[in-house]
C-alpha cells in the first residue's frame, strides 16, 4: 500500500506494475482488454451496441477477479480510477510488444 499520494503518472505506473508483478495477473488483464477490442470489434461490424456492455464486465471484471484471487488484495491504485484504466491499455500494448513481459523482472 502506498504510504504518500501519488504526483505523477510516473510513480503511478511504476506502483501499477509492482502491484500487478504475477505473471497470472498480467496475463488475466490481457485476456480481458484483449476482449474488450473483440467487443467493441464486434459492434462496429455488426452493429449491435447492445453488446458494449460486455466490455466493463470483460475489461474491470477479469482485472479484479485476478486481483482478488491471485494477489490476494485490491490493488491500492484502484484510488486512481483514471490513471488505472490508463495503466490496463498500456500494460496490454507493452505487453504485445514485448516491453514488459508476463514475467515481471522485479
């Protein structure tokens, strides 16, 4: 848990990433942006928004289960709604190009 509030976005993603360390995590909230594109996807082809709501069940519903059961915690930067959603895409994008790994290096 965090000790100070956090300035940045900088310090946020660096507390993000630590928080999100198990490779089971990461790979839950991949799965679950991954899903929220096939959603939103499937809506644009086939015109039925109906199924947009499928994308927070997907996107936040993965997140925290994998949170609850596998970390054992709610992450501390659920303070920062914003900045976490921010976080999830960006972690999925660096995780498709290899920048972070499932693995955490910490």
């Amino acid at each position: 848990m965090e000790t100070q509030k956090i300035k940045t976005y900088k310090e946020f993603y660096q507390l993000y990433l630590k928080e999100h360390s198990q490779a089971i995590t990461r790979i839950f909230h991949f799965v679950g942006i991954f899903l929220v594109f096939v959603v939103i996807f499937y809506v644009i082809y086939s015109g039925k928004e109906r199924f947009l709501w499928y994308c927070p069940i997907f996107g936040l519903g993965l997140a925290w289960l994998s949170d609850a059961i596998f970390e054992k915690k709610w992450p501390s930067t659920s303070r920062y709604p914003l900045w976490s959603l921010i976080s999830d895409f960006r972690l999925f994008f660096e995780l498709l190009i290899g920048k972070q790994h499932f693995q955490s290096k910490n």
